[in-house]
C-alpha cells in the first residue's frame, strides 16, 4: 500500500467500515504495513487514546431521519401510531444508516433462514420479503440488488442449463459466514416421525420447510398455523419425494403464495378444501402427473384467486392441462425449461385476464395455437429457446396491448402482416438473423426498438 508518485514515498489512507471484531480487524490490517488506517465499529477495538466516540442523533434527529425516510417528510404522518414509530427508530439506536437502512437489514437478516452456502432461489425470497415487509416486487428486488452490491450475498445463475438466457428461476442467491452464528437457526430434517413433537406456532406468517428425502410426511403443527401465507418446501433430495398428511393444508385459509421444489404435485379432487386468498404458486423440478387432469375436478373453485402460476423444469409436462384455462384470475402464466410440452390447448383464450405468458426454453412447442391472439390483455410474450417454433400466430395484430415479445434463439424466418397492427409494441428480443421480419413493423409502430444479437 505504500505508493511512489513521482519518486515520492506516499501514504495510503485504508477505511474499514462496520468491522464487529478485534480478530477481524487484526485480520484486516495485518497486510496493510505503512498505513494509516480508520476503522468504523460500534464495538471497542483500540486503545480508548486512539477512539474517537462518534455522538448519536438525539431521539427527536431520529425520529425525524426515520419519518423522512419512512414516509417522505419529517414528522410522523396523521393516521400512524407515534407511539410506534418512536419504538422503531428507538431500536435503531439513533445510528443514521439503521435508520435509513432498517428494511434492508432485516431482509439481510432473514437470510439466517437458510443453511450458509445453500443456494437460495431468488423468487423464494422476492415473495418471502413481499409478504413479511409489505414491499412491492420492484423494491423487493432493488433490496436484493443493493445487498449484493455491498458483498453480503452472491447473486448467481444455475449452471445445469449452460444456457445465455437462464429464466429468472434459475437465479440463485448464496450467502456465506456474514451472518452471526447467533441469527441462524435452522432445522433441517429428512423422513421423521412429528408424533414426537408438539409445536405450536399460531402467529407465523411464513414457513420454509428444507428437507433430503423421496418422500416426506408434513408437520401437523402445520394446521395450527393460521395465519400462515408463504409456504415453501424445497426437496433438496436426487429424485422428487411423495409428500403425506396433505389434509394439514385444510386449515391454512390465509396461505397466498406457495412454492413447491422437486415433489410430486399432489392430486386435486372435488372434496379438496378451496385455497380462497393463494395467489401465487410455483412448481419447480416437479413431477405433474395427472394432478390438474382429475376428471370431474374444478380447478377455478379450488383457487379462485390464483393469479400468477410458474411451471419450471417439469420434464414430465407433455400438454398444457385445459383445466389450468380454467382458472380466469390468472394475469401471468410462465411454463419454462419444460423441454417435453408439445402442445397448448385452445381453450387458453379463456385467460382473458392473462398479461403475461412465458414460454421459455419449451424445445418440442411447435406451435401457438391462434387462441392466443385472443388474450387481448397480454403485454409480454416470452418464446425464446423455444427452437421448434416456425411461425406466429397469422392473427398476431389482434394483440393491442402486446409491449414486448422475446424470440432469442427462435427460428421464426416468416412475416406477419397482421403485425404492424401491434400498435403497443415496443420491444422485440431476436437474432439478427431473424430480424428482417420486424422492418415494416418498426416503420408503423412509433418508438419499436428492435434488439438483435
């Protein structure tokens, strides 16, 4: 670190921020030979001669800090508990980046979730942060961003695809040894027997259930817990695992989101108890079977509120069930990696609500059916790596709400002349091989950017 400028022997200034021990900072400075250096901790770690005490904000400081970054001005709004609001930013020890940077925190914090180097699926934690700190998807994401940034969590993508356009499920979060052993608890357990154990957890909002087995018997603790929104079960195992005692499910009323990873999907029947407020479920590495296809099942009154369904590499998928065309909430519908669908059914124009439809790296899809240029809400399509597609739909123009279409490696070579009616569109992803087929659409569609590669 000592530097010549000039033929000038300098100094180098080192700042470690936010160091939280004495063996840590040895670690730190023992390279560091010739320099001056300025920690930052909230611990003691130097002579009280060498320590300069940095002053606190004052309680009404932090209050107003926290109002302005909580709420955009520096009092507490008309309608909020002060009390409340003075209880947080008390928490916050009147330190200004606490203050403003609370809610990252504890999304950072709950991390100790999951086993260190385990890979974390990013959507597992979008969704966790949504429903625990009220955070739109957006902001969600951003917090995610902004922890990598700063070297707390690896953001990665899954190399078993090999692939330049991995779906977003397959990017991965890991985190390491930042966390404090005393924040991590984690129970991880394969086939047991819960008759040993009597929990009760009737306040929990979120659950993660992390196990190795093929098969796996679900807590029954499970139907105590009425509040519950967000349950995930991730099979960690080589093969998917038959879950058993489903009938705990009867009782999370309030259950709206559900991820299920590398299990079989469980068969719906007619006695099966409606999921009235699930909004989001996610299928991942798992075997369908015929679990949408019971006859005389109606799928819609099991959930009547499901509004986004994500179906990723289930290799046993051959045919979109009809019955998923049921479900009329439904504004996104992402089925991707699913390398054995050939065919969607017709009656997918029954998805009027549909927004967006993802079709992602499905290698044997040889066609859209030209149903789907009646989802007249649609404003993404997703066909990239689907290399069987030839073509689009002729009726393709009827689609006036479309905004973005990605074809990357799909080999459609063919004009639409319904397409200039795409008076929506905006963004095209293709090949520059391919992209000859959207020149008149660009010169009739105001502000289309056509993006090859």
């Amino acid at each position: 670190m000592i530097s010549y400028d000039g033929g000038v022997k300098t100094k180098k200034l080192v700042i470690l921020d936010d160091v939280w021990t004495r063996e840590a900072l040895d670690h730190l400075t023992s390279n560091l030979p010739g320099c001056t250096t300025l920690v930052v901790s909230r611990s003691k770690l130097a002579d009280p001669s060498a320590t300069y005490d940095v002053e606190v904000l004052r309680e009404y400081e932090a209050i107003s800090l926290f109002c302005l970054c909580a709420f955009g001005q520096k009092s507490v709004p008309p309608g909020f508990d002060k009390d409340l609001v003075k209880k947080v930013a008390g928490e916050c020890k009147g330190l200004p980046l606490a203050l403003k940077s609370r809610r990252s925190r504890e999304c950072f914090l709950d991390l100790g979730a999951f086993p260190k180097d385990r890979k974390i699926p990013v959507d597992v934690l979008i969704n966790m942060w949504t429903e625990m700190h009220d955070l739109d998807e957006e902001v969600a994401f951003a917090t995610l961003v902004g922890l990598s940034h700063k070297n707390l969590l690896t953001l990665e993508e899954d190399p078993r695809l090999g692939s330049l356009y991995a779906s977003y499920y397959d990017v991965f979060v890991t985190h390491h040894d930042v966390l404090p052993e005393t924040w991590q608890f984690i129970w991880e357990m394969g086939d047991m027997h819960w008759s040993n154990f009597d929990m009760d957890f009737p306040k929990a909002e979120i659950l993660i259930l992390n196990f190795s087995s093929d098969k796996y018997v679900l807590p029954p603790f499970l139907s105590k817990m009425i509040r519950l929104r967000f349950l995930v079960i991730i099979n960690n195992g080589m093969s998917p695992a038959v879950l058993h005692n489903l009938s705990v499910f009867a009782n999370l009323s309030k259950l709206k989101s559900l991820w299920l990873e590398r299990v079989h999907v469980p068969e719906l029947y007619n006695t099966t108890i409606p999921m009235k407020h699930l909004h989001k479920m996610s299928l991942i590495l798992c075997k369908i079977n015929n679990s949408f296809d019971q006859t005389g099942v109606d799928v819609s009154s099991i959930f009547p509120k499901l509004g986004d369904l994500t179906i990723d590499h289930c290799d046993d998928l051959v045919t979109l069930p009809s019955s998923i065309c049921k479900m009329t909430s439904l504004n996104s519908l992402s089925i991707t990696n699913c390398p054995r669908l050939g065919e969607l059914p017709k009656t997918l124009s029954k998805l009027q609500a549909l927004e967006l439809l993802r079709l992602h790296a499905c290698h044997e899809l040889k066609a859209l059916p030209v149903e789907i240029c009646e989802l007249l809400q649609l404003k993404y399509l997703d066909i990239s790596q689907c290399v069987s597609l030839i073509c689009l739909p002729e009726d393709i123009g009827k689609l006036k709400m479309l905004e973005k279409i990605d074809m990357r490696e799909c080999y459609i070579s063919s004009k639409v002349r319904s397409a200039v009616s795409l008076e929506s569109l905006r963004h095209v992803n293709c090949d520059k091989d391919v992209a000859f087929i959207w020149e008149d659409v660009e010169k009739a569609v105001p502000g289309l950017r056509i993006e090859s590669c």
